[in-house]
C-alpha cells in the first residue's frame, strides 16, 4: 500500500486489504492478477502453495518478498505474445527486458531476453543476455547495440 502511494495517482493500482483470498476471488467477475507480500517468507511459499493446489491459479515471484498471482498461462510472454502478434510483428524481433521470475516467460518468449544486472542468477542463465543493474544504462546499451 505504501508503494501504491508512491505513485502518480493516474498510475496507481487498485489495492486493498483482504483476509481471505478465497472469498476475494469469489467476489469477482474476473481477476487479471493480484499480489500477495509478506516479511515472513516460509508464511508466503505456505500460502502461495495452498492458492495453488485450492483454487488453480499460478503463483510467480516479482520480488524477494512478493509473489503475483494470475490465472494459470496468464502471463507476462503470453500477453506480449499476443500484442506483439496483434500488430503484426513477430517475437524474434522483439527484446524483452526482465529482473525476477515473474519475467522469465517474457524473457523466453522474446527473440532477445535481457536479464538485468540485479536479477538473481536464476533469472541470468535463463536469458540469452545479461545488461547492466537497472540503476544504470543497461537498457540503452542492449538498444544501441540490437537496434539502432
């Protein structure tokens, strides 16, 4: 919620507080993603683990301490994938760029998958370049070099 509060109002997510996720999807039409985040780790994999088996959704770690959770196949390569498709390109021409393990489907999907330099290691063997911290030029470099 502090994050949240951080940004733009026009950039804001719609977050609130629940005690259940259960009843949270339940109330809903359809659920695009949301994000559970926790201090105590070994809680987070126990609760990831029981939305999983209980209701059929796919959990993917964005952070050290918080994890997305989406329909199963709803992710990030998927989704541009399919915009990348809807206007009339195609995936090895497109760089993806990505730091944590929410990304790796991006990453694989992408003609060129950069990891970032922070990325855990995990993240770096899987991508078929690594670039700079996302602190610094990373992201220019890999375009001055592939693109332009």
């Amino acid at each position: 919620m502090k994050w949240s509060e951080t940004l733009p109002e026009s950039q804001r997510p719609t977050m609130r507080h629940v005690n259940s996720f259960q009843h949270a999807i339940n109330e809903v039409q359809s659920i695009w993603k949301f994000a559970t985040s926790s201090p105590d780790l070994a809680k987070l994999r126990e609760v990831t683990a029981q939305i999983e088996n209980d209701t059929g959704l796919s959990c993917e770690w964005s952070w050290f301490d918080q994890v997305d959770i989406a329909k199963k196949g709803n992710s990030k390569g998927m989704r541009l994938k399919q915009w990348v498709e809807s206007q009339g390109m195609r995936m090895k021409d497109v760089i993806a760029f990505g730091d944590n393990f929410n990304d790796l489907s991006m990453l694989k999907t992408a003609g060129l998958g950069v990891a970032m330099g922070n990325s855990e290691d995990a993240i770096k063997e899987q991508a078929d370049l690594v670039t700079l911290d996302n602190t610094q030029p990373g992201i220019a470099e890999v375009i001055r070099k592939y693109v332009l």
